[in-house]
C-alpha cells in the first residue's frame, strides 16, 4: 500500500458516495455557482455570530452529504474534519451535532485533501465502513483571526487572496456507486522564507510543486495521466509560480490542464476576491462540487486534487517567523 515515502495506493479503493456543499453569497456570484448543493443569500446564515455561521456551513454541508448517501448518522464511523478558527472549533462543535467518533485535523487550506486521504485510508484498511470528511471556511472569521477585524476596513494589496465562505463534506464508504479514491500523496513542510501573509499563494507554491513531483514520482505516472491537476488556492500569483517551477523542474505539466481552485470559484475579473479564492472550503468546494459532477457526466475520468496549506498563526507572523506550507494530493478516478 506504500509507495515510495509517502503515497498510499488503495489497493481496495474506497468510493465516494455522496458530497455536500454549501457557499455563501459571494461564491453564489461566481461562475460555479450551479454546481453547490446550497447557496446561502448572505453571510450571517440567520446566526449571531460569523464562529456560529461557519458552523452551520459544515453541519449543512455534512447533514446533505449524510442523506445524499442514504445513511443515518449512527452509521458514521468516524469523522474527520478541520479549519481555520483557533482549535478548530468549526469542526469539533460540527461532529458534537453528528455523535460520531471525531479526528480533528488541521492543515490550513490543506485540510479538505488531508481529511480526504485520512477517511480513505480508515474505509480501504477495514477500520470503518463509512467515513466523512468534512472542512469549511468563513471570510468573516478568517479576516477576524490571521488579518484585521473585518469592520476595520483594511486596504489589502493585489496579491491577498479572498477566503471564501462555504464548507464542503463526502462520505466515504467502501462499496457503492460514485468515483474511486485511488492513491493519496501526503505533504511535507515545505518554508522558503516568505513573511507576508498578504502573498500566500507564493509561499505555498513551492509546497504545491514539491507534492506533485513525489507523486509522479512515486506513482511512477506521468502528469498526462490525469485529465486535471488542480491545486487547492494557490490562485492568481502563486498558480502561475507553481507551473514555471514545475516546467523548469522538468515536469511535463502540459501534458494536462493544470488548474486552481482558487481561480476557479469566483470571476476574478469582475468579482473584489485580489488574487483569488483560498480558505479550507475554496478546494472543498470545488471538488467535491464542480469536479465530481463532471466527473459523473464523463467530462472527467482522473483527477489530482493538491491541497495547499500556509501553516501560519497570528502570533507566529507577530513573532517574525516565516510562512511554513505544505500541500495534500488525493486521486481520484471515475
């Protein structure tokens, strides 16, 4: 089942049975919209706080995925979750509603892969029947915990990304309709001492890159292998990096699309979003929305999802230190 350092290759792969995604207003507005399973119209979700609203976010997002596969919850064996808040509470208060045993991850943006890989690997090892892997992120309480209190205004420069608010879940079970997980490649910390948390995207391309080359490599696949690559929110300065370390590393990355979540989800032509998308549920929501529905249509036959993480916290980057990244690849495959 290991490959290499760090690739499983699910020799039972696991299936997805069924997803749910929820987005705010912003990604409502963004050209995927028609793919999330619930778009709420603004971003309080009739709760008081912005903590509570990312809440709800994850306990709908994981309610539609449940009753999609036609499950109870009692048949959840485990749930696998993480985000952004300060001991990712999102997610902990999320699987208080759901009762199922509960392993709390934290990978930053990463999660959303990390969680994915976790679950399958639990359902194709014969520790669980089913599993659910859940994240989720909110601009509001984003802004309010790694930047500036959102009601302060802030001006932000061109190459910040915009967090997106939404939350996305699959279960995963070991039989069933719905496309296979085949192998997952875990990061390793990847730092080459950037500071700024304003440019994420180039801090976590060297990650993204790192994560892909192993994977080819320890799959012994070649990039065409895939009919996407897609990082997780690198969007619109770390994305392009990525692919001029990748060509420049000699891998023949035009052999297939290579895409990013984070410019994927909103219009960033026309939408306030800097940079692009980032936050836990910008990768969530793209796969488990967009890219698994053309996946069922036959658009799709392989995809590669990167998730990408800057594991940075308000006090270490008040403490000087530098933005250390990792990044998640999961395959999968119709």
């Amino acid at each position: 089942m290991l490959h290499g350092r760090r690739t499983w290759i699910f020799e039972t792969p696991p299936v997805i049975l069924a997803t749910g995604t929820v987005v705010g207003p912003d990604e409502g507005a963004g050209p995927l919209a028609a793919d999330f399973d619930l778009v709420h119209p603004d971003m309080e979700i009739q709760q008081p706080s912005w903590e509570k609203a990312e809440r709800a976010l994850l306990e709908q997002a994981s309610d539609i995925a449940v009753s999609t596969a036609k499950l109870s919850k009692d048949k959840i064996n485990f749930y696998v979750g993480g985000d952004l808040i300060n001991q990712i509470i999102s997610s902990t208060f999320a699987a208080r509603t759901l009762g199922a045993p509960y392993l709390g991850v934290f990978g930053a943006c990463s999660t959303s892969m990390e969680s994915l890989a976790l679950a399958s690997l639990i359902v194709s090892s014969g520790a669980g029947e089913y599993a659910l892997a859940g994240t989720s992120s909110h601009n509001c309480t984003a802004e309010k915990q790694f930047r500036y209190p959102t009601e302060y205004g802030s001006q932000k420069p061109p190459t910040a990304q915009y967090t997106v608010t939404g939350a996305g879940a699959a279960v995963i079970g070991k039989t069933g309709q719905g496309p296979k997980i085949t192998s997952a490649t875990l990061g390793k910390i990847v730092d080459l001492g950037i500071k700024d948390p304003f440019n994420m995207g180039a801090a976590m391309a060297p990650a993204a890159v790192d994560t892909i080359q192993g994977h080819l490599e320890e799959t012994g696949r070649q990039p065409g292998y895939y009919d996407l690559i897609v990082t997780g929110d690198l969007a619109g300065v770390g994305h392009p990096i990525a692919d001029e370390m990748l060509r420049r590393n000699g891998v023949p990355i035009e052999q297939t699309r290579f895409l990013d979540c984070g410019l994927m989800i909103y219009d960033v032509a026309k939408q306030k979003v800097q940079a692009g998308g980032s936050g836990c549920a910008c990768s969530a929501a793209v796969t488990y929305g967009h890219l698994l529905k053309r996946i069922a249509k036959g658009e799709l036959k392989r995809i590669l999802v990167v998730a990408t993480g800057a594991l940075l916290s308000p006090l270490s980057y008040q403490q000087g230190e530098t933005i250390p990244c990792i990044a998640h690849a999961v395959s999968i495959e119709a």
